[in-house]
C-alpha cells in the first residue's frame, strides 16, 4: 500500500500515543479525530494488500455474526451486569443457556474485535464497547442496520448481473424487493413487522443523536428570519414531512417569535398520531407529491426526505412546490447528508448504498445537490456544511430567482 502519511498525521499519532503514556489522560475530542485519522492511515501504509482482501472478504463476515448472535444470547448484558468482575466461560455459558464450548467460540471471535476483553484462560470482562452492546437501545441499532440491510447486501451482486450495473430507480422494484421477494416499500415492510420497526425507531432515533440540529450552525437569523415578512398572517416555515413535528418545536425553542407561522405537513398516517401542537404550530396532512397548498411561506423545509428517492421522484416533489414559492423571497432548505465531492468518509458512503438497496434512494455530493435542484429551475444560493458529523450533514439553499 502507498503510504501518504503525512509529518503532521505522524505528530498528532506521536502527541497521542505520549499523552496516554505519561497520564493517561483523555484526549480532547478533535485531537482525537484526527489521531484516529492518521492512525487509519498508518495503517492502511502498513497492511499488505491480501491482509485487507482478507479481513473483507472473511474475517469482517464472521465477527459480524458473532456480535450477532451474541446480542440475542444476552452474553453483553451478562458481562455488564458482572460489575467488572471476570466471568468464566461456563458461568457465561450457563447465564445465556448456551452451551460452553459454542460460547468459548463465539468469544474467541468477540474478544479478538475488542467487544469484550479476555483477561484470563476464558475468562471475560465488560469493556465499554460491551456495555454499549448491553444498552437497550443497541438492539434496534444492530437489527435495523443489519437484520434485513444485511440479507439483502450479501446477494447484491446476483442482483446487478441480472439487473445491470446501474443505480436502482424504481422504490417498489429494487435490491430489497428482489432479495426479500416482495411487492412493498421499504417504509411499508418495516411498518409490517413490529420488531423491525422498533429496530428502524431506534436507530433513527440514535443517528439523529450524533448530529447536531441544524438550526445551531446554520444563519437562521441572517438566512431566514431578517428579510422575512412582518405580517403575522405569512407562513415563515413550512417542515414538509416532518414527521412528529420535532424538528419544528426545536425551531420555535430557539425562536419563538415564529409563534403560530410554523406549519407542520405529513401523510395522514403520521399526522394521526401527532400530539397537539396548535397553535404555536398548524399541523396539516399534506402529501408532498400533490400541489404545495401554502402559498408564499419564507421557508420550504426537508429534513432527510430526499436522500429516499431517486433523482425523478425528486424531481416531482420539486415540482409541486415550486408554484407556491414567491420569487426573490421564499426558499427551499433541503437538510440533507451533503457528501464531499472527493475523499467521502467511509460511513457516509455506506449511507448511500444503504439507500441504493433498501429504497432506490440516494445520499448525494454537493455537485449531484446542485446538479438536481438546479435542473428544475431553482438556484442554489449556497451549500452549508455542519461542522459536526465529518462535514457531511449540510443544507442546501435554493430559491426561485426574482
Ligand atoms: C425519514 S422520515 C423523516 C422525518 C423528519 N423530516 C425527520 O427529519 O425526522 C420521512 C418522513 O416523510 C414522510 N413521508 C413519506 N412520504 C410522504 C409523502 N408522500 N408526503 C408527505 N410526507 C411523506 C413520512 O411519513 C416520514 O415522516
């Protein structure tokens, strides 16, 4: 492997690795990123080419399976509950009604990941990454990211050599469809089984935690509220598809002079089960491919709805919006993942084939946003990019010219 590991990736390593040296001391979250970072890329010049043919192609498969199966043994809970104390393999055997020698096995696997530690001659003790696999909320992570995206990725390949190798377009005839041998939406299957779907809450629910809402670093004020109309009667933001409504009560928190101009729009499945939020904001039921009904409003909002469509779907959606925007004033704010346009991090380029798979949708850079929202005659004002999550989590902002 090439190595271009540059001087200052080897001094944040060096600083690192002297700093939990001398006192053990935690290191500050950004020195820790890029630490990470160079340390990656030490490794990446270190391995040799059939090492990491080897950890994709049969370790990554089985240390998957093992975490696994271990979540529904309940051997993670086990070992949290221990209290730091070691536990032996037949004791965690007996705990999880397993039997000792599968157990030793599946550790063996486990410890070498680092999920558990091995102090002893099978002999195991919690670490943190087993008490994050013992947290409740762990186990939708785990069955949402992996239950069904998992089936469904490991026949991929038969998939493209039939379909041919291009982007899935058609939401109810894609890669999962095809592997699960069903007619329904992404959305319609995992509503259908109640334990997926609670598996698809809680990892929502825990990816929306590692983000910081966008309202803290984008100019809500400079972008939005100055130069919106002083009219109490004008809508200044419209969240279509906005779920419960969470987005827009941190919105109205933060500013709350935009009492009773918020309106709230999503399919009558979801608005039904809507708590009541009148009349700070109008809560409606409003599918976003049907004419936008507010006319006008300074803010045409979505959060993370248009990386579940392909580009034509997206289209559409645009479309039935674009007649109620008032030119020169009103603006479409697309809270989106922006990919970079060059070296995209590893997790957020597994998004978009996530999305590929599960809904013909897309995560996309910020050249395809600019690209798609421009080709049904809006301008992009600007491209904002959260300084929190690698950069990837950004807002576009388009409107119609005056
Ligand atoms: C991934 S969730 C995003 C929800 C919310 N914006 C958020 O950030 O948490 C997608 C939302 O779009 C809604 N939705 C799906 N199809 C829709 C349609 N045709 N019209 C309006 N809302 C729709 C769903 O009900 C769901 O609330």
């Amino acid at each position: 492997m090439s190595s271009d590991l540059e001087p200052v990736a080897l001094k944040h390593i060096n600083a690192a690795a002297a700093s939990i040296a001398n006192d053990g001391s935690s290191l500050d979250e950004e020195t820790r990123k890029k630490t990470l970072n160079a340390v990656r890329e030490l490794v990446k010049s270190l391995e040799k080419p059939f090492e990491v043919l080897w950890r994709y192609s049969y370790r990554l498969s089985s240390q998957r399976m093992a975490m696994r199966v271990g979540l529904d043994m309940g051997l993670y809970d086990v070992l949290v509950k221990a209290d730091g104390k070691p536990v032996k393999a037949q004791e965690l055997a007996d705990a999880c009604k397993a039997e000792k020698l599968f157990t030793v096995r599946i550790m063996r696997v486990l410890t070498a990941a680092g999920f558990v530690d091995e102090v002893g001659v099978e002999t195991y003790a919690a670490n943190e990454l087993t008490k994050l696999m013992a947290e409740d909320v762990t186990d939708g992570v785990v069955k949402g990211s992996y239950d069904m995206p998992a089936r469904v990725q490991v026949v991929m390949h038969n998939y493209f050599r039939e379909r041919g190798y291009k982007s899935p377009v058609d939401p109810v005839d894609g890669p999962m469809q095809w592997t699960l041998n069903t007619k329904l939406a992404y959305f319609e299957y995992v509503q259908q089984d109640p334990e997926l779907f609670k598996a698809f809450t809680q990892l929502m629910t825990r990816w929306r935690g590692l983000s910081k809402h966008w309202t803290e670093w984008y100019p809500v004020q400079a972008n939005i509220l100055d130069g919106a109309s002083t009219n109490a009667e004008e809508i200044i933001m419209v969240d279509m598809g906005g779920d419960r409504g969470h987005d827009l009560e941190i919105f109205l928190k933060r500013f709350p002079s935009t009492q009773g101009r918020l309106v709230l729009q999503d399919l009558p499945m979801t608005i039904a089960t809507v708590p009541h939020l009148a009349p700070a904001i109008k809560t409606t039921v409003h599918d976003f491919f049907t004419p936008q009904p507010v006319k006008g409003a300074r803010v045409y909002f979505m959060h993370i709805i248009l990386h579940d469509w392909p580009d034509d779907k997206v289209r559409d959606i645009f479309r039935q919006i674009i007649p109620a925007m008032r030119p020169g004033y009103s603006k479409l704010l697309l809270n989106e993942i922006v990919l970079p346009d060059q070296k995209c991090p590893a997790d957020f380029a597994a998004a978009d084939i996530n999305m590929m798979n599960l809904l013909a949708g897309m995560e996309r850079s910020r050249a395809q946003w600019i690209e798609l929202v421009e080709s049904v005659g809006l301008k992009v004002i600007a491209v904002h990019t959260s300084p929190f999550m690698e950069n990837s989590e950004g807002v576009v902002e388009a409107m119609l010219e005056a």
